[in-house]
C-alpha cells in the first residue's frame, strides 16, 4: 500500500522527483558496475567473432591470389604463343585445371633431401606426380601420398629434374636440384650456345607433366673449361623455398593420360 502511494503521489504531484534523482545518482555507479562485466563478455565476445571471421575472410583471399596468379601466368603463356603462331596449339586441345591451396606442416631436416609435408593427401585427391606451384612459380611435384598428408620434392632436391627452355633464345636444358636452397644446375648446355647470366629458363612443357611457360629460375653463373663439351650452369630459383609457408596443387584434367603414357610405351 505505501508504496502505492508513494506512486500516486508522485504521478500527481512529482514531490519525490528530488528523492528519485538523488536515488539515481547515488545508485548509477552500482548499475554501471553490475553491467560492467557483461559489457566486457559481450565486447570480448565481438571481438573473437569479428576476428574469426576476418581469418576466414583472409584464407579465402590468400587462394583466390594464389589461384589467379597461376591462372595469370597460364593465360600470358598462351598469349605468347599465340603471338609466335604457335600451330601445335591450334591442334592441341586446351587443358583445365583446378588448384586448390594447401599448408606446409613441416620440412625435412635431412640436409640432403629438400622436402616438406603438406596437409592435403589422397582424400583430398592427391596423387603421385602432382604438380606443386607457389605464386606463379613451379615448386615441385608430389613424391609419396598418404590419406590426410603428402610428401612434395622440392626443385632443389637432388633427385629433381625438370625439362626447360630459355625465354630469350628458346634453348631446352635439364634443370636439376643441386640438394642446396635456391639452387638448381641446368644439364646438357653445349658449349657453344648463347646463354648468360640473368636468363630466365621456364618450364618448357616437354613430357606433358609440368604446365609449360611457368618460371622456374634466373641464371646465377656459366663456367666452361676449354675441351670441354658443355657448360657448367648454375641458377636460382624464382621461388624462394626458404620463406614459402603454402603451396598450391594443380590438378590438370588430362594427368591420367600424361602418367599412363611413359607404362603404355614400355608395353611391347
């Protein structure tokens, strides 16, 4: 009843108008550290939300580059030769692909073996042979796959070796891992051909298993000794194997084929 009253009275009259301002101003600290804490939880809360979702977001782009930045260099390749009229290419149809970006969990610490482990495997359609990019550059190719994981051989491993030409004079070598960081030895250079430092050789395509027209590295020195019949040259890779944290698979439609052919020529 008094406080009824007290409401009445004060609907009225507003005479505890006075009373109640006072009661808020000594009250407002006590209100505002009772909802402190919530405050806090629900900002913090925001927070991780937001960051979550700026993680998720930041994934996404970093495929979508590592994705455009193959498919750029695939399709400057084509114009290239385009321009050179290229008649093969007119015979040959063109070959799709499919990336997909993938987390590097460890490295070898053999220092004669230049490897790494990365989070994709066969259930994620891995398989033996399968081209590894990083950016626009080549990077290996898949050595051993297991379910949930797989081994790539880096560029620079000894037992590496991949057909390349010379963008300026369209020379073909053999680039192949020199077992150090960075470095790749190009094989079968005459002695007498046109090649110095600073040339950039790209992957010529022969064999069908690496995509043609993608850097793989820069000429660093040519030594020759007279008598003999080819230079020795040592280059650097375009990418660099020391700082790379992810790569990108590259799944072309027509790799089945590609790997059945060398078997189907060894059958009599």
């Amino acid at each position: 009843m008094l406080s009824i009253a007290m409401i009445l009275m004060d609907y009225r009259e507003s005479s505890l108008a006075p009373i109640r301002t006072s009661l808020n101003i000594i009250l407002h600290p006590l209100q505002v550290a009772v909802d402190f804490p919530f405050r806090v939880a629900t900002s913090v809360s925001d927070f991780f939300k937001n960051h979550s979702e700026m993680m998720a977001q930041n994934k996404k782009l970093e495929t979508l580059v590592g994705i455009y930045a193959a498919r750029d260099q695939k399709y400057r390749s084509i114009a290239e030769e385009n321009i050179r009229f290229r008649k093969q290419l007119n015979a040959t149809p063109a070959v799709q692909e499919r990336f997909m970006l993938a987390e590097i969990l460890s490295v070898s610490n053999d220092q004669y073996r230049k490897t790494i482990r990365i989070n994709k495997g066969s259930k994620d359609g891995v398989y033996l042979k399968q081209v590894v990019l990083a950016g626009n550059g080549i990077y290996g190719q898949v050595f051993s796959v297991s379910p949930s994981s797989s081994i790539v051989l880096q560029l620079t491993d000894s037992r590496h070796a991949i057909p390349v030409r010379n963008m300026r004079t369209g020379l073909g070598a053999i680039a192949v891992g020199s077992g150090n960081t960075n470095q790749l030895e190009l094989k079968n250079v005459e002695a007498n051909v046109d090649i110095k430092s600073g040339d950039t050789f790209v992957s010529s395509g022969l064999g069908q298993l690496f995509p043609a027209d993608f850097p793989v590295a820069s000429v660093a020195t040519v030594a020759y000794n007279p008598g003999d019949s080819f230079m020795r040259v040592n280059a650097r890779t375009m990418v660099d194997f020391s700082k790379s944290r992810e790569v990108l698979l590259i799944w072309r439609f027509n790799h089945k084929t590609v790997l059945e052919e060398p078997e189907a020529e060894e059958q009599p």
